[in-house]
C-alpha cells in the first residue's frame, strides 16, 4: 500500500486528504472507511471513520497500527466494491490522478529534522570547502532539531538548535 497526501478540489472547496495509489487512481481512505462501515450497518459511519481513519496524514500516522489495519482493510473493500463505488451519502471515494494533486506527504508537521547524516552530503558540503570531512563527523553527525508554527505567542517561529 502507497500512501499519500492529496489535494483535491469539491464543490465545497479544496481539501487534502489521506489516499492510496490504485491503479491509476487514488482511493480515499478516510471515505473508503466510512462506506465500510456504513456497509457493516454502524449508525455514524463518517464519525467513526474520523476517529478510525483520519482524513490527514498527521492524525492518521499518529493512528498507529490499529489505524493502519482499519486502511487496509478499507481500501481492500474499496478495490473490491470497484472505482464507481461512493461512500455512505454519495461522496467520491475513487479519485483518477488527472483531478487531483499530489501534496506534500506530511503538509504540516510538528517538527523538523534536519541531518546531515549522509556521507554523500557531507562529502560534497567539504569538498566545496576544499576540506575533508571532519574526523569528528564520523564519530557524531550534528542535527538540527526544530519545531514549527505558533510558539510561544509567535507565529511563524521555528526554533532549533545544534546537537551532537
């Protein structure tokens, strides 16, 4: 299973969602959930696919393996059920590429990490320098860690510092 963040435009605005590359096509997990259940009789099938199966990637990756199960489990009904298959009122759960956007895997994470921790990158960052890659590299990479959006009464901040 592939996942992804998508964009997709309704008549309602435009939203990202959490989908799986089929085929040609992405299936809507969050929607694909929600007709499953709807199917299995439950009586509030969107809330209980937006507790089960979030419809954005963060929330869904904090899901954890019960999340990851109840998506397999989604998009093999879906697959099954075939592309003209809607969910519970209707709604669209089968999406062909050329109507949406690929985004960003993880549109706005909590977080930042940035390494350098690949000898290749460091390699080419000292050889620019014209200087090799520092012995202490290869006994302790240096990251930066750093946290995003609002912070302490800021917008827009993003505080990091170096470690090794």
């Amino acid at each position: 299973m592939r996942l992804v963040s998508f964009r997709v435009t309704t008549p309602v605005g435009t939203f990202v969602r959490v989908g799986a590359m089929h085929d040609q096509s992405f299936v809507d997990v969050n929607m694909a959930y929600a007709r499953w259940l709807a199917d299995q009789r439950e009586a509030q099938p969107h809330r209980l696919a937006n507790a089960q199966v979030p419809a954005t990637m963060l929330e869904f990756l904090e899901g954890g393996p019960s999340t990851m199960a109840a998506a397999r489990r989604a998009i093999d009904y879906a697959v099954m059920l075939g592309p003209s298959s809607q969910g519970p009122v209707g709604e669209t759960i089968f999406y062909q590429s050329a109507n949406v956007r690929v985004a960003a895997p993880l549109p706005n994470p909590p977080s930042l990490r940035d390494f350098i921790a690949f000898e290749g990158h460091i390699a080419a960052t000292s050889k620019k320098r014209g200087q090799p890659i520092p012995p202490e590299w290869y006994k302790a990479p240096v990251y930066y860690k750093g946290i995003t959006g609002p912070l302490l009464g800021r917008t827009k901040t993003c505080l990091g510092h170096w470690t090794r």
